[in-house]
C-alpha cells in the first residue's frame, strides 16, 4: 500500500518499470535508493523498510524484508533490488546469518507470490573466494571458491544458492545477481573499509595482494542495465583493473604488518574447527589474496565504471580521515581491526600450542 509519496493524481506514471528497493532507509540501501531515484531508466522507485529514510520522491512502503507479509508490500512492483544485507565485521555471525539468509528467502518467495517479474540480489565478488592461485582477474564463470562456513562470504554463497533454487521453483521470474568487488562508498561497512581504518595493512609473506573497489555510484550504474534486462543472470562489478599492495600504500600512507601466509589464514581457520575464534576471522583471506573479478558482461552491455580504484580508495579513506579529526579512539578499541584480530588469533594459537605441550608433558 502506498503513503503520502504517491504523485499526485492525475499525474501519469514515470517510463520504466516500477522498483522495490528493500532496505531503503539505511547504510548501501539507501545510497543505492537514493541513486536509482535519479535514474532515468527506472520509473517510481518503491522504498522498502522499517522505518521511513530520507529519499524524496519515492513511495514508501513499510515492511520488514523478514516478513511473509511483504508479498503485500509489492503490489504492481515489475523489479524488485534486495539492498538489506549486514556486511559488518562486527556483528555476531550466527545472527548475521540468520537476518541475511532468511531475508534472501523471504524476498524471493514474496516476490514470486507478487508475481514480480525481475529480482535483483546483491551478493559480491567475495563467492569466488580468496586464494593464494587465483588468476588475476577472475573471469565471471569461475567456479565460486568461496569457504561456506561462518564467514561473510559463506553467507553471500547461501544466498546464491537461495538464487539458483529459486530460478528452478519459479521459472517465470528473473533472478538476477550482482557480485561487486569490495564496496565503498558512503553507508558502507564491511572487513575491507575496517581494514583501512587499521594503524597497519596486513600482507602474506610471498603473497602479493591486489586490491579491486567498486564504487556505490558504479553499482548503481550496473543495477540500472540489470532493471532494464541488458544484464542479467550473475555478473561481476568493479573499477578497472587493480591496485598493487605498494600502490595502496602510497596513496593510504599506511604501512604493512607482513605475516607468514600460512599462519595468518590457516591458523584461522584451525582455531574455528575448534570454536576458538568466531566466523569473521575466516574472512581474513580476503586482505591478503586478490579475488579481483574481469567485469565482462557489463562491458559487453556498454556499461564503463566511472570511478578507478584509486578514486575508489579515496573515498573509502575520507570518512576515515574525518573519524581521525575527531575525539581520539581508545587504544583498545582501536585494537579490534582486522590487522590487530589476526595478532589475536596468533596469541591465541601459541597459547594453544604452549597448552597441548604441557599436557604431552605431564603424560
């Protein structure tokens, strides 16, 4: 049901299709509404949440994403864009889990109810996952690589299987799936931005990093050929080409903590098997391996990013340069970054070790 946004009457609709945006009022859901609001391929634009944001001249719908009764909150929508993901490093990994996986699939069965005929997931160029050997840049049909375990990445997995699932159960509605390289912009919060509000960049010894962004403002540019149907299935979305980590120290200033690549992610996941350390730290692969994508089905619709990566970087270090102007962070908070967790899990391991030896001692 529409509010007080609707146009007034009398007034014809806008070209294009109608657009459901669920997670409208907050974080990359509202930067992505706001940007799909001035977008001259899509008609009314249909912001969804729990609460009211602040884009004008959009209908706003309430609804919870979680909701079965969202099917009513999609009455004439043709696309819907699922923008309500928890990206952050922060939150506890079960309920992250819980919240994006069910959102996925309460989405997707809302909207087939509805009979929308387009559904938009963003997941991210994380599924391919990060390794050591992977080749730069991955192409787009690469097997996705990504560990499914508690990590963000396992999570953006799920919801491409939801996706997969959901194309075979509803053959009539499009499921399309975005995969952006690591996201910047303003509303964004994820390992990577965290990362580069760390004293130190962490690197792999004989593992040379490369860092690909992707711009909101580019996504949003991506979304709009995925409305319109030039893009759809799964396609990759990045700035061109790639930075070095030298280049990323250069334009950051940061230096590099360099760490032996098989301790620095496999003492993780080690430590995980056995309920040490919590699901994020799995992620940690994705700052020191390149999981860089070749963005080629955009291309091939005439789509070009308008940012590089290091425009990218850029506006991924300003808001973290304001922080820095502000009142001073805590030591220990400033501790719990993505380079200080890795020293935690390496304390943690030696602790481990030192434990199993005095148990081998007194046997």
């Amino acid at each position: 049901m529409s509010t007080a946004q609707d146009q007034p009457p009398g007034t014809p609709p806008a070209p294009g299709p109608l657009v459901a945006i669920t997670g409208a009022a907050r974080g990359v859901g509202a930067v992505l509404t706001a940007g799909l609001a001035a977008s001259s391929r899509a008609g009314r634009i249909v912001a969804i949440d729990e609460q009211r944001g602040d884009t004008t001249g959009v209908v706003w719908r309430l609804a919870d994403a979680r909701d079965p009764a969202l099917t009513g909150r999609l009455a004439g929508v043709d696309v819907l864009v699922h923008a309500d993901l928890d990206t952050s490093a922060d939150s506890d990994y079960r309920t992250r889990r819980a919240f994006n996986t069910r959102g996925a699939q309460t989405v997707l069965t809302a909207a087939a109810a509805a009979r929308v005929s387009r559904v938009i997931l963003i997941t991210g160029a994380m599924v391919y996952g990060a390794r050591p050997e992977n080749p730069v840049p991955l192409p787009e049909d690469a097997p996705l690589r990504a560990e499914p375990d508690a990590s963000i990445a396992g999570d953006l997995l799920e919801i491409e299987r939801l996706a997969r699932r959901s194309r075979r159960a509803h053959p009539g509605m499009d499921v399309t799936v975005a995969r952006p390289a690591a996201l910047v912009g303003p509303g964004v919060e994820s390992l990577v931005s965290r990362h580069f509000g760390s004293p130190r960049l962490l690197t792999a010894k004989g593992c040379p990093a490369r860092w690909q962004f992707c711009h909101t403002d580019d996504l949003v540019t991506a979304l709009e050929l995925a409305i319109t149907g030039e893009v759809d299935r799964e396609f990759a979305v990045g700035s061109d080409g790639w930075l070095t980590q030298e280049e990323v120290e250069e334009i950051t200033g940061l230096h590099r903590i360099e760490l032996p690549a098989g301790l620095t992610v496999g003492t993780a996941q080690r430590l995980r098997r056995v309920g040490v350390a919590p699901g994020a730290f799995n992620d940690l692969a994705y700052l020191v391996y390149p999981w860089v994508v070749d963005c080629a089905r955009l291309r091939g619709a005439g789509w070009r990013p308008a940012r590089d990566n290091e425009t990218a970087l850029r506006a991924l270090l300003e808001p973290l340069a304001s922080r820095e102007r502000g009142p001073r962070v805590p030591r220990k908070e400033a501790a719990l970054t993505a380079a200080g967790a890795t020293v935690a899990v390496i304390g943690t391991a030696a602790i481990v070790r030192a434990a199993r030896r005095r148990r081998l001692g007194s046997s």
